[in-house]
C-alpha cells in the first residue's frame, strides 16, 4: 500500500541570457542545487528537472517527472523566464505547482552594481534578482490554463521560506498518505448519531482512501485462536504502556488482552491503517463480549500510528489520520464542557486514546459501565499534553467533503478523573466564541486533537485536495 513521496523540481530561465552573461547560468544553477538539497533534507526524494530554458527542455523535463510520478511540482523561477517555457511541462503532469518566488538575498546590493561601471555586468548581476519580474506572467498563464498553483516569495536564507516550503513537502506527504491507506470498518454506526453517518464513496472519492468492510466473526475467530503465550505478551505490553490500576481485575485484563491480540491479527490481515467501529451485540453474545473489552487494544493500535474511531466515526478517523500523518498524534475526542470561570473548553471521550501525545503516563482503569453503552470493562484515563494543540474535523455538507480546524492550547488545571480522556483547551476567540463559531460550521460531535498548531499545513493539505477549510480560531 505504501509508496514513496517524489517530489519535482525545475529552475526556469530564458536561454538568450547565457551568452549574454558570463556565469550566470552557473549562478543560478547553484542556486537551484542549494533548494534541491534542502528539499531533499525535508525526506522527500527530489527529481531534478535541471534547468528549463527553452521549449525541449520542457517536455524533456515533463518526461522525467512523469517517469519519476512526482505528486508535486516546485518551479524555481532563477530569472525572468518565459511563461510558454513552462506551461509544456505543468500541462502534461496535471499536479499541483508550486511558484518559487526565491531571491538570492534580501535585497540587491544597489552599491555594487552600480560600481562596476559596465552596464552588460551590472545587467546581469540585477537579472540574478529578477525572479518577480515572471510571477505576474506565469500566474496570468496559469490561471487561464485552469492550473492548481500557489507561491513561495522571498529570499534564500529566509526562514519563512524554508518553513513553506517544508510545509508543503508535509502536506504532499499527508494527501499520498491518505491516498495509499486503507480504513476498515468494524461494525455500524451508533444508532440516531445523524451526524456521524458518512458517505464513504466521498471519503473515497476525496481522499483516495480504501475502504474496507470488515466482520465481527472474523475478529470473534481471531480472538478465540489466540494463545496463552499471545495473551502473555500482550498483558507485558500493557504493563509497558499504561500505568494500569490496581483495581482492574484479571479477569478483565485477561479479556481485553485477547480482544487486543485480536485486534492486532485483523489490521495485520486487512493491512489496515485506520479502523472505525461501533457495535453493541445481543447481552451475553460473543460479540458483546469483544466490544466491550477492545479500549484498551485500539488504544495501543492509535499510539503506534494505526488510528482508531468508536462510534463508526468514519470522518473523524480520517481527521485522526491526518493528524498522525502529520506527527501530531491525533486523539477521538468530544465537547465534555465548557468552563466559563476559566474561559475553557473540556473535550475528551470514552474510548481509544492516543497515548502518545499524554501527558504523563497514560491510565487503564476499570469502569463499572459504559454510559451511553452496554456492558462494563476496561477505559483509558489520559490528558493530552499542555502547550499548543489543534482541533480537525472532517465534515460532510450539501456541497461535499471540507475541513474544519482550530488552533488552540491544552492548559492545566482540574479534570475528570472518570475513566476517559479529558482535557482543558483555551482558544484566543474565547470559548464562547469557539463553540458558536465551531459548531456553526458543520461538523460532527467529535473531532480529532494533536499537538502543535498545524493549521498552517492543513490549508496546504486542503489545497491540494481542492477542498475547502475553515479556521475558526
């Protein structure tokens, strides 16, 4: 399923100039070399069109990118160039470009051009910094030729560029991650959640995702085929992983291990990359028995990068996997509360967490009963770490798929201790605001958390899926 991420790049230039100017070519070639190395140290494979600088080497240049099935193109404009030089390549591929708009510094050295007292030099020491002059001409051509674009201005040593552009090497990354993943989905929806029920033909449609049904017997029989020495292991992972209440009993321990190998077994089998499920099962029936004991599993599954969704929350495991492809982690969470003294939000739910954006060591604990669900068993306690975080959401309106984000912080102070996750969040909009404008939006009742403001990235991913996104704080 998975494949690697390959970039393009293309410097553009205008061939009448090389004979023109002594060493400018050379220039500028190092100058495309300097951005090839930092991309690639971003770990992204770069293909390296050269420079294109007259009409063969354009398709010459398509030819390669096409070969290499780069999903992104970054166009390095080292000096005014002619738009004709590159709508043959950004044509045939079909992909997103980039526009890099990248000086070599600041500013010219208006001195010591002006010093070398022969005009054909200091012409093409000014033409080394003439990557503005072609901006207005490509974006003219590319508009008119319905291309998907976007810009990087600045300079070579400017940190807001390297940050953009290693934005974008992330986002490609997200949108080939989503593209190559497959979710499963275990069981149905919880039902009356209207807001959950998804349209999984758009989820794959948008995302490229594989969608695949799984069944209850499957992970019934995978559970009764575990063995003792199966349960041992897993029973030392969770001593390894969480810090387990003495309270839980063994007999509980013992049953979530088996669901949890069970589970381990499905993914392995279906090469999962995410899963949501629900199911309630007829009382004392085998599948009963797993749903009610599968926490802790899915939590373990979560941490390691395999996102989990209770409640069939379809969208939401598509956010948490966003999320993880990003390193942000991303947590199943849902409006607790809202803390009006303190101006906060509390969101958490009861159900698989991802442990690995804790603070400190992360809970199971037994509880006497699910609410809202049947049966009794093990749960996750956890908060998510204080500092920056954001809120996603994938939300499904009249007019299809968008995204739904915030940015905020996980702060410290009281929570509940009752067998689920549970943190306090603080937007600068202000809880009020949050809530009104949050909700206002359309999303479902649940969202995904991780770490870090990443908002900046999620409107590069929405980009380049060509959906629309929304920031509300």
């Amino acid at each position: 399923m998975k494949k690697q991420n390959n970039v393009g790049l293309v410097a553009l230039g205008l061939d009448t100039y090389w004979k023109q100017f002594d060493g400018l070519l050379a220039r500028l070639l190092s100058y495309k070399d300097e951005i090839a190395r930092k991309i690639e140290g971003m770990q992204v494979k770069v293909i390296d069109g050269g420079m294109v600088d007259n009409y063969d080497k354009a398709i010459a240049a398509a030819t390669q990118m096409k070969e290499n099935d780069v999903s992104l193109l970054f166009v390095y404009v080292s000096t005014y160039a002619l738009s004709s030089t590159v709508l043959p390549i950004v044509k045939r591929l079909g992909i997103p470009v980039i526009i890099l708009n990248i000086q070599p510094s600041p500013a010219i050295d208006y001195g010591y051009i002006n010093g070398l007292n022969d005009r054909q030099k200091m012409t093409g020491e000014w033409l080394a910094y003439c990557q503005a002059c072609s901006i207005p001409e490509l974006s003219c051509v590319f508009n008119r030729s319905n291309i998907v674009y976007d810009i990087v201005t600045g300079y070579m040593g400017e940190e807001y560029v390297w940050q953009e552009i290693g934005e974008w090497v992330k986002a490609v990354a997200v949108v080939s991650g989503m593209e190559n993943s497959r979710m499963g989905i275990l069981g149905h929806y919880y039902c009356g959640m209207l807001d959950v029920y998804s349209d999984t033909t758009l989820q794959s449609s948008v995302f490229g995702t594989d969608i695949d049904l799984l069944e209850m017997c499957e992970l019934n029989a995978y559970r009764k085929a575990a063995t003792e020495e199966d349960v041992r292991l897993k029973l030392a992972e969770f001593d390894a992983t969480f810090q387990v209440s003495p309270a839980c009993e063994q007999s509980e321990l013992r049953r979530a291990a088996l669901t949890s190998v069970a589970l381990d077994k499905l993914v392995a089998v279906h090469k999962l990359d995410s899963m949501a499920y629900y199911y309630e099962g007829y009382q004392g029936n085998d599948y009963e028995n797993i749903v009610t004991s599968v926490i802790a599993g899915n939590t373990l599954l979560t941490g390691k990068g395999i996102p989990v969704a209770g409640e069939c929350e379809v969208k939401n495991v598509q956010a948490m996997k966003i999320m993880q492809l990003l390193g942000a982690g991303g947590s199943f969470s849902e409006f607790y509360a809202m803390d009006f003294e303190d101006d906060v939000v509390l969101l958490g739910h009861d159900g698989p967490a991802h442990y690995a954006i804790a603070e400190g060591q992360i809970g199971l604990v037994p509880l006497p009963l699910y609410h809202g669900k049947p049966g009794k068993g093990l749960s996750i306690q956890m908060r998510v770490k204080q500092g920056d975080v954001t809120l996603l959401s994938v939300c499904e309106g009249k007019d299809g798929l968008s995204l739904l984000c915030a940015e905020g912080e996980s702060v410290a102070g009281p929570i509940l201790e009752i067998g689920n996750t549970n943190s306090r969040y603080r937007f600068p909009c202000g809880a009020r605001d949050f809530i009104n404008s949050w909700s206002k939006a359309g999303p479902s009742h649940h969202c995904a958390i991780g770490i870090g403001h990443v908002a900046s990235v999620l409107k590069k991913i929405a980009f380049l899926l060509n959906i629309p996104i929304r920031q509300v704080c």
